[in-house]
C-alpha cells in the first residue's frame, strides 16, 4: 500500500497533479501553473526542519533574608481575590482592581524576593493630570463623561514581572506574491505570481515581560509597555515605602507559554523584515524556532492604577510609571459616532455628485 501525496493550489487551495503534457504542476481549478522543482526543494526543506524547541533556566527570584519581610503585610480583596502587599504604614485601603475593600491577612509569606526594581519616576499628581488631559483629547467620549467622570481610586502599584533573555536560532519560509495587472480593448487582465521565500538567522532577546499577575489584565500591561530596564535596580524592600506590590499568583513555569509565543513572533517578524524585494504580500507558512541559553528574572514594575465610575461603571485606567505611557478605555457618545458618519456620507455624496457634473454624466 503506498501513500498518495497531495499539494494545494498557491491560488485557490486546490489540489494540483502532474501535467505530462505541460509537464509543470497544474491546477484542474483555476488552470495555474508551477514548475516542479519548486515544490520538491520545499518539501525538502520542510522535511528536515525541526520541531519548536524551547529550554528555559526557570531560577528566577531570591530567598529573602531575615527580618526583610517584618514590616510587610499582605491585604486580601474578598470581591475579586487579588493580594496584594504592603508597609507597615498602609491603613485601611481598597482594591486596585475592583474598588472594593480589602482587609489585612497576615504577613508576607511564600513570595519570592524580586531580582530587581524599577523605581516610579511619575507622581500620583502626574497620573491624575494625564488621566484628564488623557479623558479629554477622546473626541467621541460622551461630554458628560468628561465632566462627572469621578476618580474613585488611584494608587501606585508594583506590577511583578518575570523577564525573560534568550538566544534564538529561527528558520522561517514564507510565502510571497506579485501582482500585476492590465488591459486591452475588451478585457482586464490580473496575474499573480507565488515565490516561495526562506529566511533563517540568530537573534537574541533580552528582558521579554510576561506580568505574574492574574487580576492585572494582559492586554493592559502590554498596552504600557516597553519598560526601560537601564532604569532597574537591585532590589530593596525601601522602594515599597508609600506604594503596593502585587503578590503574584502565576508562576514562572506558567509564564513560559506566553514569553514562547513572543520570541516566536518575534522572531519571524524580523526575518521578515530582511524581505526587501517589493512584494505586494508576505505570509508566514512555517517556522522553526530554537530557544537556547535561556534565563528568567523576577522584577517590580511600577505602574499607576487609575479606578473611575460613570453611571455606576467602573472604568480602569493604567500608566507606566516610568515613562508616563497613559491607557485605558472610555465610553462613546453614539450620537457623535453616527454624526460623523452621517457627515462621511454627505461629503461623499457631493464629491460624487461633482465629479460626475464635471464629466458631464449629469
């Protein structure tokens, strides 16, 4: 019993045989044409390309030496289950997350001392001016909610973060096309022309976040992002004075999937910037990534949570609090959403209407 090998049509998906008369790969579908050579050098080249292969270092983070950990305490919010960590000198305060209250549990315990710190270069002032100017500058926010917006909470929070560095060595084939396109008296002619394009290279990555925390939004992290960690500094329980650490609830070991998937994106994003020629499209097919002299780190990163309620719904708001980078959602006014279309529809309508005045079809 022998195996039937099938290949698909570049254009339409199809599959596609042997014309002996043509003596090129041809499509029954769509009547495209292929030399041979090319689909045996990829199947080649995809026979011996290896499998993802991804080898970490996970020793990230300290054990903390004695007496470190007196004066800090952890705060439990019933609500949302968030922990977070702080002084001596925190009173009574409420969740970063949800706005609820939280109360004290007990002393910090079971927490890896953090490898390094980025200290906040943003007061809370500078947070809240951003947050209106930041309010402000969204032209389809409702008015009102630029004006009974109501800060309920802010506060200085140490985000934890595993950092990840790592060399990779990357083999990535993509596909390619040309477009071109003419005409003569009767008809309209496009031809699209498919190139098989492998890139392959070592690069190395330094310092990949992936944030430790399961009440801190991922898509609100990211969006702070990048840190500068030529602004770190070893760790020292001071830099907590006056501000809140989260205490992390996922792993490095449960970090790793998501520091994978960035290299790897990562990595075929730059192979597929040394594609020069101009192409009118590039898709990745396939990749091969190697991960070697992998390391974790575990730091502190600062960011300002920022908790407002609008018609009683709570909207959350970040900033870096290194940089200053500002995000968060805001409510849209659909009235104002539909006034510009509308008014997209009418300028549309008139340049329409002269153009065809113009050309006499009126």
């Amino acid at each position: 019993m022998s195996d039937i090998l099938e290949y698909k049509c570049p254009c339409c998906g199809g599959a596609i045989t042997f014309d002996a008369t043509a003596q090129k790969m041809k499509c029954p579908y769509c009547d495209s044409e292929f030399d041979p050579q090319a689909f045996i050098k990829k199947d080649e080249r995809l026979k011996d390309e290896a499998p993802d292969e991804f080898n970490w270092d996970k020793n990230a983070g300290q054990e903390w030496d004695d007496g470190e950990t007196e004066n800090m305490s952890v705060f439990v919010c019933k609500s949302c289950g968030g922990e977070i960590v702080g002084d001596q000198n925190t009173a009574a305060t409420e969740c970063p997350y949800c706005g609820n209250p939280v109360v004290f549990s007990g002393r910090l315990s079971g927490m890896l001392k953090p490898d390094y710190v980025i200290p906040f270069a943003h007061t809370k002032d500078s947070a809240k001016a951003t947050l209106k100017s930041y309010v402000n500058s969204k032209k389809f926010a409702p008015s009102t909610f630029k004006s009974e917006n109501k800060l309920e909470e802010i506060k200085g929070i140490y985000v934890p973060f595993w950092l990840f560095d790592s060399t990779s060595d990357a083999a990535v084939s993509f596909e390619a096309t040309t477009v071109r396109t003419w005409s003569d008296s009767k008809y309209n002619y496009t031809e699209t022309s498919f190139f098989d394009v492998f890139r392959e290279g070592s690069m190395s990555f330094a310092n990949i976040p992936v944030d430790g925390s399961s009440q801190m939004p991922d898509d609100l992290m990211e969006s702070i992002e990048p840190f500068d960690f030529g602004g770190a500094v070893d760790f020292q329980t001071a830099y907590l004075a006056g501000y809140l650490a989260d205490k992390y609830d996922v792993g490095v070991e449960e970090s790793i999937e998501r520091a994978n998937n960035r290299v790897k994106t990562s990595s075929e994003e730059v192979l597929r910037g040394t594609i020069d020629y101009p192409y009118h499209s590039v898709i990745t097919r396939s990749s091969s990534v190697q991960i070697s002299n992998g390391k974790a780190k575990y730091a502190l990163y600062p960011v300002w949570i920022l908790s407002t309620k609008y018609k009683d719904q709570n909207y959350l708001f970040a900033m870096n609090g290194q940089t200053g980078k500002f995000v968060g959602n805001v409510p849209l006014d659909g009235k104002k959403v539909f006034a510009l279309a509308a008014g997209l529809t009418v300028g549309l309508g008139i340049i329409v209407y002269l153009i065809m005045s113009f050309l006499g079809l009126l």
